[in-house]
C-alpha cells in the first residue's frame, strides 16, 4: 500500500496547482504523455490498475469510517474527456458509496435560487464520493463567456468586480468543506484544440457515436480562446492548498485517466482512515451474537 501511494504522490506532483498566482496554461503541455515509450505507457497502465484497486479498498474504509467524505470536480472543454476518466477511475467503486451529479444549463427551480444552490444540495455525505461532471465553476466559465446568461440569474445589482467575487465565494466554500471533513479534489482535463477537433471528427465519423455529437459542441469551439482565458483565470484565483487545482494533460486519455487515479488514492489515504474499532462492550455483544448462532441446532 505505502508503494502505491508514494507512487502516486510523486506522479501528480507537476500537476497540482496549489498557487495559481503566477499560472498559465501553456505551462502544461496537453501532449505531455506523447514522449512515453511504449514501454511506459504498458507500466503506467498496469500501475493504474493497482491505483484502481487501492481507491476500492480505501473506499471500504471510508465508507466504515463515515467520517470523511471527498469531492471530485472535474472541468475541461467538450470532449476532453470527463465522463470516460470517471467511468474508469471509479469503476471499482461501490455503487453504495458513489453518487456522480451531471450539471448542464440551470432549471427554473435552480434559477429561483443563488447559483451555489444546485450543486450544494449534492455536497456529498460523511463517508460517501461525490462526483460533479462540471460544477459551480461553471458560474465563471459558460456564464463568463456567455454574459447573457447572468441575465437568467435575475441578480439585484451586477458589479463590475463580479468574477472575483465568485471566486471568493469558492475559495471560501471549499475552506468551509475542507474544515467540515469534505476534501476537494478539482481536475481539469487539457485538452488542445487540434485533439479536440479529431475527437469531434472521430463522433460524426462513427456511426455508434453520432449520438455523442451536438451542433452546440462546434458553437462552443468557436469561443475556444475565451474559454482558456477564462479557465486560466479560475485556476489563478481559486487554487489553494485545501482545494487545489490538478491541470491534467488529456491529449491520451489513458495518462489522464492515471493521474486522476493518482490524485484520488492521495487524497484518501491522507485522511489516515481504518475500520471502526469496537469498544469493550461491543465485543462482548459481538461475542454472545457469535455463542447464539454456534449454538443453533
């Protein structure tokens, strides 16, 4: 277990955005794997099985301990692939401790509401994971780029300083569910827009993908640099050390798929967790259950 972890911790290290003060995007390559030999690539992905397994034991423990819970926010451009790394990290996960929550355009009911409201209510519980494919960042991203949809939120008075508000209010939310036994994990999947563009053609040339495709998806792209911009932005202003950003190189989605696993199996195991210990009376409990089974004829 110690080998796994201290594999793990080493590989996510370039990748962990604590201060984003001084960040920019293209101080991460999105092709980063693309110089792994093939004889690295075998031994990242059978490292990755075994980050797979541990985040199955680790979960056991979390979900006995009840006492933690974690959050996993995981943000890209169309097609970077969130849906398949949480597939695949996850899929070893109990269901029963497991709940993923897809954020697309607000309802009625949520745009009755402050716009924190509708991924709140999916905070996950003590001893549970949760999972937002998208999130409330998305109230600086889409909303950023697409002002007209703060028109929808019906606000009472829009401040010029709106954007550093927001992220104040998520720094301190995430410090809030850090201190309350909450951890966050938050990921982006980088993409580049050349990789983007194939993954696009791969959709409507596959005919058991068409279904994948939306008209929207090329509507998006064409705001590609304002989306990075704004992404920068995000990662600068809301990068701390209890919530800090992980920028994920996604051109090869097998590498991100491992550092988002290596990411997971870090942030359980430094929450030291281990099985309920029962106390004196218990065992006695415990041991007399044991006397009236054995003893059944």
């Amino acid at each position: 277990m110690k080998k796994v972890v201290r594999t793990a911790r080493k590989a996510i290290k370039l990748f962990c955005i604590k201060d984003g003060s001084d960040f920019h995007l293209k101080d991460i390559d999105p092709s980063y794997a693309k110089i792994f030999t093939a004889k690295q690539k075998k031994a990242t992905k059978e490292m990755m099985a075994k980050m797979i397994l541990m985040i199955e034991k680790l979960q056991g423990r979390l979900y006995a301990a009840n006492k933690f819970g974690i959050l996993l926010v995981f943000q890209g451009m169309d097609t970077a692939g969130k849906d398949g790394a949480i597939k695949h990290v996850v899929s070893g996960v109990n269901p029963q401790g497991c709940q993923v929550f897809s954020f697309k355009a607000p309802s009625t009911e949520e745009l009755d509401h402050d716009y924190l409201w509708r991924c709140n209510k999916h905070t996950p519980n003590r001893g549970q994971i949760g999972i937002f494919n998208r999130s409330y960042y998305e109230e600086t991203l889409a909303v950023r780029v697409h002002p007209e949809f703060l028109d929808a939120q019906r606000l009472p008075k829009v401040k010029k300083n709106i954007w550093r508000n927001r992220f104040e209010d998520f720094r301190s939310h995430e410090r809030y569910l850090n201190r309350n036994g909450i951890v966050v994990c938050k990921f982006f999947l980088h993409i580049s827009k050349n990789e983007q563009k194939e993954r696009l053609l791969t959709r409507l040339d596959t005919p058991e993908k068409n279904w994948k495709f939306s008209e929207r998806d090329l509507v998006e792209r064409g705001f590609w640099k304002k989306y990075q911009a704004a992404y920068e932005d995000v990662i600068r202003n809301t990068s701390t050390e209890d919530a800090p950003w992980f920028v994920i190189p996604a051109n090869k989605r097998w590498f991100a798929r491992y550092i988002v696993s290596c990411v997971i199996v870090d942030a359980l195991a430094k929450m030291e967790l281990a099985y309920p210990v029962m106390k004196p009376a218990r065992k006695k409990q415990l041991a007399a259950a044991r006397k009236t089974l054995l003893s059944e004829k």
